[in-house]
C-alpha cells in the first residue's frame, strides 16, 4: 500500500510522564464499553481457535484484566459453555476448557465473525481519546521549532514558514521541482510534533472490529520506558492501547479513493483502517500530488467534508454509517505549480502554499558535508568547489538537495566494489556526474566541446 513511517528525533514537549496518557485498565465488563454477548464470543472463539485455556493466557491475548476474563469465565461456566479443568495455587492458573456445548457455539461464533485478538475499544472512547491528543501540538513555539530541527539544513525562514503551518492546524502544500527535498521535508516535519498519542490496538462499531494500531506505521514507545505494574491494578494502564510517537504516515501515486475506505479481510474477521484514520494525532502526507490514479479534484471533494469539520464518515459492509475524527495535519507535495493544479477550491482550503526550491551555495555545502559523514567519505572542499562553480553552471543545474548525497552514494559504492579506501577526487566526482544524468549530461559535454558523445558511459 506505500505507507511507511518515519522515526522522531525530538523528545516530548510535556515534562508530565507520556504514559499518563493511557486511559486506565477496566475493572469490570461494564467499564469496558463492549457488550457482555461481543466478550463472551471473543473468549470462546479465542480458546477454541488458539488453545488457550489458563485465565493468565486469556488475559493477555484479550489485552484485558484477570478480573474482567475471569467475570467472562464464571458467567460461561454458569451458561453451561465453560468447565474447570485445574485449579492452580493462583487464581491466574485456573484452567478452563470448552464443553461440548461451548465448542459448538464457539463454531458458530467463528463462523460468523472470524475476528480473534485483542478487545477493542469503543468508538466513543477512541473518538474522545483522538480529540483529546489533539491539541498539544498545536502549540509550536518559535524556539521549540529551532531546538527540534538543530542540525537540518533549510533555506532561510522555512523552518518559520513550517512551523507557523502547523499550529493553523491547516493542510498545507509543498510543492517545487523534483530533487528539492520535499518528501524528505515533509517526513521531517515530524521533528516538530513531539509528545506520544495512545492509540488502540483496535475498536469496535456494531460489533465489528476495526483494526487501528499497525505495526508498520506506529512506532510504540521502548517497553522499558513503561512505569512499573503498580501492586494495586486498579492503576495500571489498559493494556488494549499502545503508547506511541504520533504517527506519520505517507501515501504516493498508488493511492486511490478506494484506500481511503474501510477494507474488510474476510479470513482474519476484521476491518483494517485506512491510511488517514491511522493517522489521527500525526501527519498524513500525499506525496508526488497530481501523480496518483486518483486526481487533485477528487481526493479533495472526498476530503472536503473531513477538512472542514475534523470528522470523517465511513461505511461498514452492511451498509452502517458511522462518523471517526479527522484530526491530523495534511501535508500535500507536489512537482506541479499550484496553479497547475486546476481546482480552486482544492486551493483555497490548503491554508500554506509553500515552494522548496534550489539550496543557497552555503547550504548546499553544509548537504555536501553532511552527506560525506554518512556515506563515510572525507570531506574535500576542492571536489566541493568543482561541483558548485563547475558542474552545475556548465550543465545548467540548479543546486538541488538531492544531488550531492545522490553523488556522494555513488562514489562510495564504488570505492567498496573496487575494494577502496573511500576517498573524494576530482576523476570519481566526473564519473558519478556522468553516470547519475547518463547520456544528458554527454550531450552537454560534447556540445560544451565540439566533440561528438560517446554512445556508453566508461566506468
């Protein structure tokens, strides 16, 4: 589907423990905000599906507490579906098994709804919990911006241009030629949210169960960073939320209207969230816009609504309609001129129009020399100087962020192919010149000296 995540590297904002943020763990089946009929199926289809049969085991696969799984258990036994096999010295090892009318109800709960892992939580409480995470960041601070991005190299007055965008809680769009460093922008402005969301692992409308937390695009926070299980559970935090950094989430020209919809896995029994519902607390970014399938004009009328009232409505496979917050930061980059775009209305919603365009000689320098440190290749001004005031001027190249780490790559992969010690020379920077703009940049070189071009680049 193209979503990836990006790391943060800036710490929380709040001094106030970022698990605080947890709501805490139920204490009874009512507190969990789910029928007792959706838990009783739930346990019964876990333990016929996975095995499972100690109340510890049940406890952590339903991401619930002892005292709610064992509630669950004593209400089956009391229905005939349940049966104590073993009793341990703790009430955590009581074994329980199906009986022969447990296991057939729980065939047809399967049958049904083949949905087996961690309860969810209600649509109300997610509702709540997202409309509650979202407003600490929209409280960035000049000095805030400055400490988070120490170290990135930017244009003069764009880290204020960011930074004045995301506190207007608007969508905004970066847009300039290829190569300029947008999506890299884009993935960087994650730098400037701070603070952790909770997100659920799941959560249920109408009984059915839609996947929220993905491990592919939430990065939790380090277990170790957890608070130690307070003696007294009543404190302890629901363990059916996963404390995370808030998510940044990107799509590139696959996207389609269609993935902006609930998808329904008929094997695993459950709804998988689209790509913007993920991204609730964070940033979605569409990248490479007017590139997709799906056009400008229609990615913005099926986000018109969303945009204006921060909520989205979805459709479930029986037609149910329900409504989920939109609260999250859009973040458009585009190769195309605003007014390439053709959709004024597209245009007067996006509340920042910002262009990212070629690097000052000095910053492009501060790139060449951070680009040396990663690919481990000593920095040379003199091979610096050869690429700013001769090669770019004589081909006609603008100074783009892309280009120095994309030459440096080359150079270094071909010091380890050729089994030597990284270094920068002035040969190496004409021959990584030629292979990254291949037969273009020999026409320009031939035409600059009357000599016609080679039909193969030589290595």
């Amino acid at each position: 589907m193209g979503l990836h995540n990006f790391p943060a590297v800036a710490a929380p904002r709040s001094a106030a423990s970022p698990w605080a943020l947890l709501p805490r763990a139920p204490q009874s089946i009512e507190e969990t905000g789910l029928s007792n009929g959706f838990l009783v199926e739930l346990l019964g289809k876990t333990m016929l599906q996975q095995g499972l049969t100690r109340l510890v085991e049940l406890g952590s696969q339903l991401r619930l507490g002892g005292g709610v799984v064992d509630a669950l258990c004593q209400f089956m036994r009391r229905e005939g579906l349940l049966e104590v096999t073993r009793r341990g010295q703790h009430e955590a090892d009581v074994q329980y098994e199906l009986t022969q009318a447990g296991h057939a109800r729980a065939l047809e709960w399967l049958a049904r709804n083949a949905y087996v892992g961690a309860a969810p939580v209600p649509l109300a409480a997610y509702a709540e919990r997202v409309r509650a995470q979202s407003a600490p960041h929209r409280d960035l601070t000049l000095r805030q911006a400055h400490q988070a991005c120490a170290g990135l190299v930017l244009p003069e007055g764009l880290l204020d241009q960011l930074g004045t965008a995301l506190n207007s809680g608007r969508p905004l769009l970066l847009y300039g030629p290829a190569g300029s460093g947008k999506t890299y922008l884009a993935q960087s402005l994650q730098r400037l949210l701070g603070g952790a969301v909770a997100i659920p692992h799941a959560i249920c409308v109408h009984d059915e169960v839609i996947r929220v937390f993905d491990a592919q695009c939430h990065r939790p926070l380090p277990a170790e960073a957890a608070p130690r299980a307070a003696l007294d559970n009543r404190s302890r935090p629901d363990p059916r939320w996963q404390l995370c950094e808030r998510p940044v989430i990107a799509s590139g020209g696959e996207l389609t209207l269609e993935m902006l919809d609930l998808s329904f896995d008929n094997r695993a029994g459950y709804y998988e969230a689209p790509p913007h519902f993920k991204a609730n607390n964070g940033l979605f970014i569409v990248d490479d816009l007017g590139r997709q399938v799906v056009t400008p004009r229609a990615l913005m009328n099926r986000w018109i609504v969303p945009m204006e009232h921060r909520h989205d409505h979805l459709m479930l496979r029986n037609g149910g309609k329900f409504t989920v917050p939109f609260e999250m930061t859009l973040v458009f980059s585009s190769n195309l001129e605003p007014r390439e775009l053709e959709d004024a209305a597209f245009l007067r919603r996006l509340g920042h129009k910002i262009r990212i365009g070629a690097l000052d000689p000095q910053s492009y320098a501060r790139v060449f020399e951070n680009a040396c440190g990663d690919e481990g290749l000593p920095f040379d001004s003199g091979v610096l100087a050869q690429l700013v005031h001769e090669l770019h001027p004589r081909h006609g190249r603008p100074l783009l962020a892309c280009y120095p780490r994309d030459l440096l790559r080359l150079i270094a992969s071909r010091a380890r192919y050729l089994e030597l010690p990284a270094a920068l020379s002035s040969e190496l920077l004409d021959w990584a010149w030629s292979t990254y703009f291949g037969n273009e940049a020999l026409i320009e070189a031939a035409s600059s000296t009357g000599s016609p071009p080679c039909d193969h680049v030589v290595c």
